[in-house]
C-alpha cells in the first residue's frame, strides 16, 4: 500500500578497486590500494562532501574526504594498505556537515587481486528533508508486504563491464552468507552469468571479478547466451539449472552446470530439458527436492502467452515433463495473456508458489499453493503485491521473483524495470 515517505531515498553507487602496489614490500606485509570512485552524476542534492574511513584491529584508522563541489576528482584513494580483512564506512555529509547518508561494510583486500564492493548509503534521518504525501481513493490494498525503501539493492554498476541491466536473481542463504547468482544483460541479447555475495543480503560485493558461467562455443547448443536459472547444493556441491541457446528466435533449452565453490562451473553437454515445437523456449525458474525427487518448475515463453509447467527428476540429469503441464496457467484478469517465473517452497507440508503476470505494466505478483507440487490453487486475494506497493517508485516494472524464507523472514528478490527506460536492476520485498 502507499506510504508516506519522510526522505528522498538517494542510492549513490561506490566502486572499490584493490591492486598490488607498485612498490616492492616484504613478503611478511603485503600492501595493495583502494580506489572510491564516486558517481557524482546520481548523488543527493544535499550532500557535498565524503569522507571514508577504513578500520582494522591493530591498525591504525585511515580516512580520505572529497569534496564534491571543489574538488575536481571523483575519486578517494588509499594507498599501501595491509592486506587482509577491513571495515569500510563512508559517511556523507550536507553544507552543515550533517551526516545525511551513510553505509558501511567488511571488505577483504587481496594483494594481487582486484575487489569490487558495491555499496549503498542510506539516510540517517538527519538534517532536513520533506514530506512526500500519496493520496489513494477507494478502498486501500491490504498486503503484509513491504517493499525495501532502499531498492535498488544491486544495479549495473556492480559489474565492472557496466551491462544495461541486472535480471533473475537467485539469492540462497548458506552458513551465514547471503550468495547470489544473476544475469547481465548486454546489447543484442548476449547475457552471461555473476556471482556476489554480502552479510546481510542487502550490501552486496562480487565474488568473483568475472563472470562465472558464459556462452559455449560456436557449436554448442548454448553458444549465444546463457542466463540464470536455480542453483541447488547437495553433497557432490552445487547445481545450477540455467536457460540457453543458439538463437534468440529459436529454440530455448535448459542445461545443469556443477560446480564445487559455486565460482568455477563445468557444464553439462546437453541440456537436461529441451524445448520442442510444443514447448518453443523454456525458463527455468526454480528447483526443490523433497523426498529424493526433484521438481524443476518452469515457464514457457510464446509471447505474449506464458504458463507454468513441471519436470521431475530422481538424479536432477534426467527429467521427464509431467503429465499434468501446463500446471498453471492465465485465468484471472490481472494475469493478463499469461504467468510465469515461479518460485517455490516447501514449509508445514504444503508447497508454496508465488508468480508474476505478463501484462504490461508487469506489475503484479500471485500466490498459489499444493499439496503434491503438482495440483495447485490459487490464492483468493491474489495480486498480494503490485508496482502501487512500491512507494518510491524506482521501477514500475516487477519481473522475476525469486522467494526463499532467510532465518525468520520471507524474502522476494526481484527485477525492477522503468517502461521507455530499460535498466534493469534488483530490488527486495519482505515481510
């Protein structure tokens, strides 16, 4: 529903760069630096200055400040900092040097390898700031939903070849770790695949400096693009169910790739589920295993009409269709010409989808449940969220949700479009 909004929510995207000193050191303290690079084209009108500091037990405090109205650079620089594990906190500040934004972090200097951190300032309520109040008439729309007021979480930046936009997060909590898996999208409908992970699923820095699964070679069956689909870990490591091909206009397949670390894949040769004459291009969207069987939920995609289908699996190589496909389809006036992208949880015995519809704004999402994770019915209240539950309307587009519960809370990891205006970038909603 819509919110007052007490601040103007200013997101300012910092770049950190960690590179070998050119000075020789000793091999006892290896040294690197840090490079801030600070998008002055996006910052809050309000803030002026910048200062960071980084903080390590036993070491000594090092700051830098910037000024972004004299100073002609956009940039702050340590330089021959120790390696190993560092906080960063970068406070911004108005004329007043009030502290209006800040954000902090943990970030590992490797001597030798570049580290990129993205990171987002919040406001701290300090200051002065307006009132932003959105009238609804009618009846208010009920959902227990909240959209995080800081979205985007994660936008092209974070990729040092800058894409035109960031698609189909998959985000699994492991061991305290918050680890994602997403899509970059390039001209042309080239794509490949990243990796970032963060303490809090919020603050994200990559994991790897490139990405961690690419197209196939000229005669593989995915040598033009390769896009994110669910990854899974299981005691031979991880598995990653992704969409690929060789022709945007042809047939979309879905292949498994493995993985020990969730960085360094080997792919499969063929796909583990093919697209055919009935079934044009298929999205893989999610994948449990309960009781030793794995249901791979996917869409079909023969726009503008989508529906939702299952395959199943004893070994998660060799699926097969189910008889009851489509398992989901278009029947509501909200949904539009079709649904697609669901994702699924298995909690108290019962599996739980959520979805998204097609129409255009693409903005609505639904939920529907089962009791075998093949016959599903959907929920009475659906939409539970649309693009009007998100109050600063960074997006008017929601695409792609992806769902998983994270220690005690629900979490909807999304992409977030502008219509005329394509940069795709990631958001959350929770509740």
């Amino acid at each position: 529903m819509k919110r007052i909004i007490l601040s103007i929510s200013v997101l300012i995207s910092l770049l950190l760069y960690s590179c070998t000193s050119e000075t020789p050191v000793s091999p006892e303290v290896q040294k690197g630096g840090i490079t801030l690079n600070i998008d002055r084209a996006h910052k809050p009108a309000n803030v002026v200055e910048l200062t960071a500091y980084l903080t390590r037990e036993g070491f000594e405090t090092i700051s830098g400040t910037l000024n972004l109205l004299s100073d002609t650079t956009a940039d702050i620089t340590f330089n021959d900092v120790a390696a190993g594990q560092w906080h960063l906190k970068v406070d911004a500040a108005d004329e007043d040097s009030t502290v209006v934004y800040t954000g902090e972090t943990d970030i590992n200097i490797l001597a030798g390898i570049t580290t990129q951190v993205y990171l987002t300032l919040v406001p701290t309520g300090a200051g002065t700031g307006s009132i932003h109040i959105i009238v609804n008439w009618g009846v208010p729309q009920n959902t227990d939903w909240i959209d995080y007021q800081y979205n985007p979480i994660a936008s092209p930046p974070i990729v040092p070849v800058t894409p035109l936009g960031l698609i189909r997060p998959k985000v699994y909590l492991e061991d305290g770790t918050y680890k994602m898996w997403f899509t970059s999208v390039y001209n042309s409908a080239r794509m490949d695949i990243w990796y970032a992970v963060s303490n809090d699923g919020i603050n994200w820095q990559l994991g790897s400096n490139s990405p961690v699964l690419t197209h196939g070679d000229i005669n593989s069956w995915d040598s033009y693009t390769v896009v994110t689909g669910p990854v899974l870990k299981d005691s031979t490591g991880y598995k990653m169910y992704y969409l690929g091909f060789q022709d945007e206009n042809g047939y979309w397949h879905i292949g498994l790739a493995t993985s020990p670390d969730g960085i360094n894949w080997t792919k499969y040769p063929d796909p583990v589920l093919y697209a055919g004459w009935d079934e044009i291009r298929l999205l893989p969207d999610d994948i449990i295993v309960i009781d030793n069987v794995y249901f791979l939920y996917y869409s079909i995609k023969q726009y503008p009409y989508y529906d939702i289908r299952l395959a199943t699996s004893t070994d998660g190589i060799n699926f097969i269709k189910s008889n009851n496909n489509p398992i989901l389809v278009a029947d509501a006036n909200w949904e539009g010409s079709g649904i697609y992208s669901p994702s699924v949880i298995y909690e108290n015995n019962q599996y739980k989808m959520i979805y998204a519809n097609v129409n255009l704004p693409a903005g609505a999402l639904g939920m529907a449940y089962s009791n075998d994770g093949i016959n599903w019915t959907k929920d009475s209240n659906n939409p539970f969220f649309t693009n009007a539950d998100i109050p600063s309307n960074w997006c008017d587009r929601i695409t792609y949700p992806f769902w998983r519960k994270y220690n005690n809370q629900y979490r909807i990891y999304y992409d977030g479009n502008t219509s005329g205006y394509y940069v795709a970038e990631i958001g959350m909603i929770y509740k």
